[in-house]
C-alpha cells in the first residue's frame, strides 16, 4: 500500500522527469560511439510509464545515410510492445537505454529517477548490490579485465548480470565505453599484487 507521503514523493519525481523531458527531441534516429545508460527491462517498463523516453542502439555501424559521428541507428521506443519486438533482433543491443538524446549526467540522472521510482513501487526489482571486482591495478587488456568483472559477478550468483555485462562490453566499441559498462556491473576493488619471481 502506497502511502500519502510515497504519493507526493512518485508525483514529485513524476514533475522532474517531464521538466528534463521539455528540452529533449527524438534526434536524427543516430547515434554516436558514446556511452549509453542501459536499462533492465523492469527499469525500462517504469520509464515507459513515467513517459521518460528510451530508445535502442543497433550493434552494428550503419553505412549510407548516417550523420557524422553518428554511425549507430537508434530506435526511440515509446510502448512495452514495439520495445520488445526491437529487443527481439540479433543487432539490436540487448537492453534499452535512457534516450541518447539526452546528455550524459541528465541519463545518469533520469535512472537515479527510476530507481528512486522502483525503492518505492516495486522493491523487488531493484538492481542487486555490486560485487567487488579486483580491478585496480589488474594487468592485462580489457578482455582480462572483463573476465575477472564477469567471475565477481557469477561468484555473487548473478549469472544473468554477468551475461548482459559480457555483451554489452563486447559491443561497445572503446576501451573507456568498456570500463564504463563494467562499472555498472562491479565495484571497482584493488587487485592483489602479482608476485615477483624469485620472491618467497
């Protein structure tokens, strides 16, 4: 039961959303090699709800028609229906995100929305707590770096968070675009120091 004090609360966050949302426009349908603010599906259904908008990366470059700097489509998604038939292709990316439109901190912000939204709807969605990955100081490439986010991870028993991060690193075309996604995943924790030879 939603108390009187959750009602104000929910119509305040309600008022923010459509404040942000009078500067924003669909766009050209394009989008750069930037960092998305992606979504769980839960997530994206409330945005849906609140009228925030979302939309959908393609994967794969396009060529002919594309703006510049602008090599992904990106599909504004407005109902529960047309977001799952655009999840539902093999080059589309596997979560929705807050509108690409928007900039970075107002998407940052439009998800702290939603889960402030969530903490009082719906509680058992809400994200599970970030496991500590020993990151910091890791030697290696990004590919390394992935691994040993992905074993925190599946080590914490979130295999299907595990699975999403591996997809959307292995999509996101930069190697700070990469750590970005991660951090969503993982906190980052100091890695233990690699032994030298000949040390006891």
């Amino acid at each position: 039961m939603v108390t009187q004090d959750q009602k104000a609360a929910l119509n305040a966050l309600r008022e923010l959303i459509r404040y942000h949302r009078v500067s924003w426009s669909e766009g050209c349908g394009y989008t750069g090699n930037e960092q998305l603010v992606h979504l769980t599906i839960p997530q994206a259904q409330i945005a849906i709800r609140y009228e925030l908008p979302i939309g959908i990366r393609c994967a794969c470059p396009t060529g002919v028609g594309r703006p510049p700097r602008k090599p992904y489509r990106y599909i504004t998604v407005t109902d529960t229906e047309q977001m799952t038939r655009w999840l539902s292709y093999s080059d589309m990316d596997d979560l929705p995100s807050i509108h690409a439109e928007f900039p970075r901190r107002i998407q940052q912000r439009m998800r702290e929305y939603i889960l402030q939204i969530m903490e009082i709807e719906c509680p058992e969605w809400l994200p599970a707590i970030k496991p500590v990955a020993p990151l910091l100081g890791a030697q290696g490439d990004i590919y390394n770096l992935l691994c040993i986010a992905n074993r925190a991870l599946r080590g914490a028993g979130q295999q299907e968070q595990a699975e999403q991060m591996w997809r959307l690193v292995l999509s996101s075309g930069s190697y700070f675009g990469a750590l970005a996604i991660i951090g969503e995943y993982v906190e980052f924790g100091e890695a233990q120091p690699q032994a030298h030879e000949g040390s006891q």
